[in-house]
C-alpha cells in the first residue's frame, strides 16, 4: 500500500508510524487511558485490512481517531489528534 503524504509524496505503508505514534499519545495519558499493544495491533491490522493501493495519510489518521473511540480511548483519541496538529 502506498501512502499520499501532504505534499503530495508517495511512500510506502510502515506501520510502526502507527505503533509510534500512539505510543507516543499513550505516554500522556493515564494507564487506564492507554491503548493496549493488542488494540494497536487492531488498528494497524485494520488499515491493513482495507487493501487498498492508495491512502492519503490523512485518512489513515481519521482511521486511527476512530478506531480509538470505538476502544472507548477517548481521551487518547484527543491526544492524538492535538499531536498530529502540531
């Protein structure tokens, strides 16, 4: 799969951008906030799983953001969303 960055660059699919990055949103939430491995192998699993050639980066962060809800990680969920602003 290859991923369409903002400027338009094509790259291809690396889940650890994934694991990282709400890895990084987990270390500023409480532990009961967290998401687990198991829930972020979920989600990458997901986006895996939508089998698609193409995917603009901003829809695999919408994907993130949802999928992080349906675990009932809200507040991650934020925290995510305010790291992928700045």
């Amino acid at each position: 799969m290859q991923v369409v960055k903002r400027d338009g660059k094509l790259v291809d699919f690396d889940q650890s951008k994934i694991r990282v990055a709400i890895e990084k949103a987990n270390r500023e939430v409480k532990p009961r906030e967290r998401a687990t491995k198991e829930e972020i192998n979920q989600i990458i699993d997901y986006v895996e799983d939508l089998d698609k050639k193409r995917i603009l980066v901003e829809d695999i962060q919408d994907i993130i953001e949802e999928q992080l809800m349906s675990f009932g990680k809200y507040l991650l969920a934020k925290k995510y969303i305010d790291r992928k602003s700045t």
